[in-house]
C-alpha cells in the first residue's frame, strides 16, 4: 500500500496535470468504487466543478473542487493516471473524470480495494485522523503525550491512523530502528529522550521517502529510489548497518516487522 511519502509524490505530479481544470462529465465503471454518496448524485454534481487545488491527508488525495471535495485512498493497488482523450480506458479503471485540456482522469484500482468519496464536507471523512507527522504541529512534546496516553506496543500503535497519519509498515520499521526502539516496546513505557528520538526519525525518513519519490516495493508503486536506502525493512538475514547483527523478521500486529535484535532491545 502506497505510504505517506508516495502519496506525496502522486499529489506533487497530479498538480501541474489537474489544478484549474474542469470536470465535463463522469463515468463511474465500478459502483462500489465509490462510498458515498450515491453514483446518480455523483455523476450529476460533480460535472461543472473546478479542481481548485490537489492536496494529501495521510494516505488520502484530496481534490477540493469549486463546491465539494472529491477524497480518493489508494488501498492496495489503486492509482491516478492522467490521458489524453481517445486512449482506450483500461480494463482496471474504475472510475473516470473527463477533463475540459482534452485529458482524463483515470482511477485505476487493480484488486478493487481503493475508494472514493464526494462530500460537501471532508471532515466528515478525514476528521478522525491523527496528526500529520510532518506538520509544524507535530511536535516531539505532542507524540510524547500521545504515547503516554496509551499502554499499546509501538508498532502497532505508529500504524493506528488515528494516532498518527500517514505511516505504513516500511516507514514505520525504519523509523523505530533509527531510534533503537524495539517494535514490541509499550508506549507509555517511552521516556522523554526516546519519545524525542523517535520524533526525529520518524520525520527523517519520512522527508528523505518524499526525496527519494517513495519507495518502489513491488508493481503496485513505480517510480521511487527509497528502497534503494533501507535499513531494516525487506532485509531479513541481512547484516544491520550499524552493528552487523542479522536483520530479523518477525509479526507484529499482523504485519511483516523487520528490526535489528541488537540495537532494538526489548
């Protein structure tokens, strides 16, 4: 699933492609695509309207439009391709925007997992969020009384979208190993020091993801070098870059962790 800085990078391409254009006409291909509200609302409102800007909210692309907000999450395989008018519409597209450039919008969902939503009001959808880790807001003081507030084990709890925004599994590994946190370490077990390593790396690797276009894993994201650059994650066996220890992989939360035994001590 694309991550905070690969969503990043989408929004900064679809920028130059969708700002100030107009949306002609809809066709909804997959009526499951979208969550709300229904497809004959849809197709009928949102012709006419003006992408006014392209923005992201955790894993979330957010068009706010001349009147709504049309919100899109990727999921497992989804992405957002811009063509020229007479390209033939692709077997996977679920969802298409005509453009008033003589461009689409095409919503390519593979496995059928990503989502739309066409709202008066984002918040409705995006209002439960945590905070953006790399927002000035996001202070080492804030996610300190965030993980105090809870008695949960740090991974799991760095994925939980509603305590922070945007994290996946990758960033999520890389940022605990950079910190020497044990993904298993209880949160309200953290102390000031760590609390504000943590913060550090986890906003580091974040803004080195986004620099290096996000990380290209496997056929569901192209385009980044940031694979090129971990530590820890997908490196099973493998020698940890800062004492040699062999990388371990084990589940946590259900979910592929790789970590360093020696440098992240439980």
């Amino acid at each position: 699933m694309p991550e905070l800085p690969e969503v990043e990078t989408i929004v900064r391409r679809l920028r130059k492609d969708l700002i100030g254009r107009k949306i002609e006409s809809a066709d909804l291909l997959w009526d499951r695509t979208l969550v709300t509200p229904k497809p004959a609302h849809f197709k009928k409102n949102i012709v006419g309207q003006s992408i006014d800007s392209v923005k992201r909210r955790a894993k979330y692309i957010v068009l706010p439009l001349s009147v709504d907000t049309l919100i899109i999450h990727l999921r497992m395989s989804g992405d957002i391709l811009i063509r020229k008018d007479g390209e033939a519409i692709h077997k996977h597209d679920r969802l298409i925007l005509h453009l008033s450039d003589g461009h689409y919008l095409a919503f390519s969902n593979m496995r059928k997992f990503g989502r739309v939503w066409f709202t008066p009001n984002p918040e409705d959808v995006l209002g439960k969020l945590g905070p953006e880790p790399l927002s000035d807001d996001f202070t080492a003081e804030t996610l300190y009384k965030r993980l105090k507030n809870h008695k949960r084990q740090l991974k799991p709890l760095l994925l939980d979208q509603h305590f922070l925004a945007g994290m996946g599994n990758i960033y999520t590994d890389e940022a605990l190993h950079l910190a020497d946190l044990h993904p298993l370490s209880k949160s309200d077990l953290i102390r000031w020091k760590q609390a504000e390593i943590l913060w550090r790396s986890i906003r580091k690797v974040l803004e080195e993801g986004i620099r290096q276009n996000g990380a290209s894993i496997d056929w569901i994201y192209r385009g980044g070098d940031f694979q090129n650059y971990l530590h820890v994650y997908g490196r099973k066996d493998e020698p940890c870059f800062k004492c040699g220890t062999p990388i371990q992989k084990t589940m946590v939360g259900q979910r592929g962790t790789h970590f360093c035994p020696q440098c992240q001590k439980f």
